[in-house]
C-alpha cells in the first residue's frame, strides 16, 4: 500500500522559487543546480546526481538574475522536484528531510558566499600620471575668452625672399606672416567671438599699434600696411613692458576651482639672426610670466644650416626663449626661412588651441596616420 506524500502542512517541501526571466535566461528555465549535486547527504540515493560546475564559475544561462542577492532558487527547485518524484513513508520522509536540512543550508550559504563576476565589482578608476610639478596646469580647463596680442618682428630678415610659397615661387616672411595672421584672427573670431586681439610691431623698440578688438578686420586694416627696417637691437624686456601697461591679469581668489573671466596671450613671430638674446626681467615682469592667466608663446623664423658657423647659434636663442616658460604651458615653435611656407601655416594652426585646454606641447600629436611613430605620451589635438 502507498502511503500518500507529505502535503505543504507537514512542512516537507520546501517552496519552488524559479528564476526570473532575463536577457540571458529568457524562459525562466536553465536554474542551476546545488553545489553538491544531489538532494543532500547519503540517504537519498535515488536522486540521479548531476555534475556542477565549481562555485564562482559561469555556465550557460546565467546573466543578471545569477547575481541577484536573493536567495538561489536553484537549491529549492532541485529538493522539491526530487521530493515529489521520491515515494517514502511518512517517518522516513521526515528522516530525510531532516538529513537535508544540514547540506542544503550549508549549499546556500556556499552560493551566498560566493565571489561576485568581475563586471560586479567597481574597481577604482586609476587615472593617468600627472605630469612633473612644473609642468601642472592649476587653472580650471575652460573655455573663457582670450586676450590675444600678436607681436610681429619688423627686422630686415623678414624681407629675404627664402621661404618658398605654393607655387614653388620664393617669397619673403612678412608676405606670408601677414596672410597667417589674418587667418588666425578670423578663425579665432569664429571659434569664439567674444575673443579680443591687439597688435604689436617690434623693431628697436616695441610700438602697440592696434588695441583690443573683437572684430578682425580692425586688425587687419593696419596689418598690411607694414615694412620692415635695419634693426640693431633687440629688446625683451621692453616688449613685455609694453605688454605690461596695457594689460590687467584677472587675480582669482581661488585659482584651481575659479575660472577667470579671460586670459591674455601673447604670440611673438620673431626672426632676428645675431646676437644673444639678452634679458634680464624686473620683478614686475616676472610676476606677469609667473601668472596663470598669462601666455607667451614664440614662433621662431630663423636660417637654418646657413648661421651654423657663427659664434651665436639660433638654437641658443631659441633656448633662451623656451627657458622663459618656467610653468611649462607655453607653445614654442621653430621655422627655416629656406623651407616651406606651409610650415610656418601649420605652426600658427597649431596656436589656434585655447591655452587652457589644450595638451602641453611635449604631450601633443598631431599625426593622422598609422605608419607615423607617435610620441611616448601623447594626447589628442
């Protein structure tokens, strides 16, 4: 005679809880099985024993519900399915519920406890290094307007007919300066039309010939007009001077998380052949390149292999320049008047970057293609 299974009342069966449908598991269907692989201990021997996978691995159907934090629903749906299929008497059914009971928590306890899959956990972000101390941009990386003066040098040299132009024709550096000026200031304008330029010319001395504007034709209207002439000297200082008494640097009283209102940046196209660069800064002067908010960047025309057997190299005075950026956010660029002329374009192009977003200079790359060495560390332009 059968003796007829225990019902819900005698507390027997435990609930079927079947896992909820997901992307990976779209039929509910394909649960997991418990980590023993049986109903539990060795007094069902019935109960066919199926091979698990290990606690912590993935097997097929698992998705989003394996890592839910309830209960495992696996576990429950193997011992009432194998309780249903197990005819016992009512004692022994209690015997081996109570033989279950050990292993089946101890398997619960085993998937609760196992490590979550990697996409789980949120490891912290490891930011690249920053660059040496002398070489932190302090200033919020923001696109506020600029105040930029372009300082065109006047000197004969700009007049030698060395640079070849698009033709392949040879033409002078003043002819195509003033043509990459005008397309600076217009593109600038159209970037940002709350930017501001001024003009400078420096032969002897250094002369402020056009104030801010923010409409590029009133520069442009001065700007070729200009010849050059026999200069004997040059000097830095009063250039910067000049600079100094027609400016105002913003003065923040938080300069990491502040933005300033604007920023003033000067771009020197100088191209003196002889003598040492000589400069010896006032205090004043020093402030001014010390501030955050200020900019000399130095676009260099020089001859080349032609000066390589003169007492002065041009690569002192280049070095002389690129020494003045003691912050390290400055751009520096050097050009053979006997070269093309579209380097001199590319060089100004590179500028048109707002000073405060973009890369330092040892950190920029400019390459397109593959086959072109990349630096060691380089960023987007």
């Amino acid at each position: 005679m059968e003796t007829p299974e225990p019902g819900p009342a005698d507390g027997e069966e435990l609930l079927v809880e079947l896992r909820p449908r997901t992307r990976s598991n779209p039929e509910g269907a394909e649960d997991r099985r418990s980590s023993t692989g049986s109903l539990g201990g060795g007094n069902n021997n019935n109960s066919p024993n199926v091979p698990q996978p290990a606690v912590g691995s993935r097997v097929e159907g698992e998705g989003e519900a394996s890592t839910s934090d309830s209960p495992p629903s696996s576990t429950t749906t193997t011992v009432s399915t194998a309780v249903a299929q197990t005819v016992v008497p009512p004692a022994a059914s209690v015997a081996a519920a109570a033989g279950a009971a050990a292993p089946l928590s101890t398997a619960a306890v085993a998937v609760k406890e196992r490590p979550k899959p990697p996409q789980q956990q949120q490891p912290t972000l490891t930011s690249s290094v920053p660059p040496p101390a002398e070489y932190q941009l302090r200033v919020p990386r923001v696109n506020c307007p600029e105040k930029v003066i372009i300082c065109l040098d006047l000197s004969e040299e700009m007049s030698l007919p060395k640079l070849e132009s698009f033709n392949g024709s040879k033409t002078n550096a003043l002819n195509i300066c003033q043509k990459m000026i005008e397309m600076f200031v217009r593109t600038k304008h159209k970037i940002d039309k709350r930017h501001e330029f001024a003009l400078v010319v420096v032969n002897d001395d250094a002369l402020w010939l056009s104030g801010f504007t923010s409409d590029p034709r009133e520069l442009c209207s001065c700007l070729y007009d200009l010849e050059t002439n026999m200069c004997d000297s040059f000097n830095l200082e009063d250039l910067l001077n000049v600079i100094r008494h027609k400016i105002e640097l913003p003065s923040m009283e938080n300069v990491q998380t502040i933005p300033p209102p604007y920023v003033v940046r000067t771009v020197l196209i100088y191209s003196r052949q002889a003598g040492q660069l000589q400069f010896n800064p006032s205090e004043a002067v020093s402030k001014m390149l010390q501030s955050p908010y200020f900019f000399f960047d130095v676009v260099y025309l020089h001859n080349g292999v032609e000066e390589q057997g003169e007492e002065t190299s041009w690569r002192d005075n280049y070095t002389s320049f690129c020494n003045l950026d003691s912050k390290g956010v400055c751009y520096h660029f050097e050009v053979s008047l006997s070269g093309p002329a579209i380097e001199l374009h590319n060089c100004m192009a590179k500028l048109l970057a707002h000073p405060l977003q973009r890369p330092f200079q040892s950190h920029a790359s400019y390459s397109l293609l593959e086959g072109e060495d990349p630096q060691d560390i380089e960023a987007t332009v």
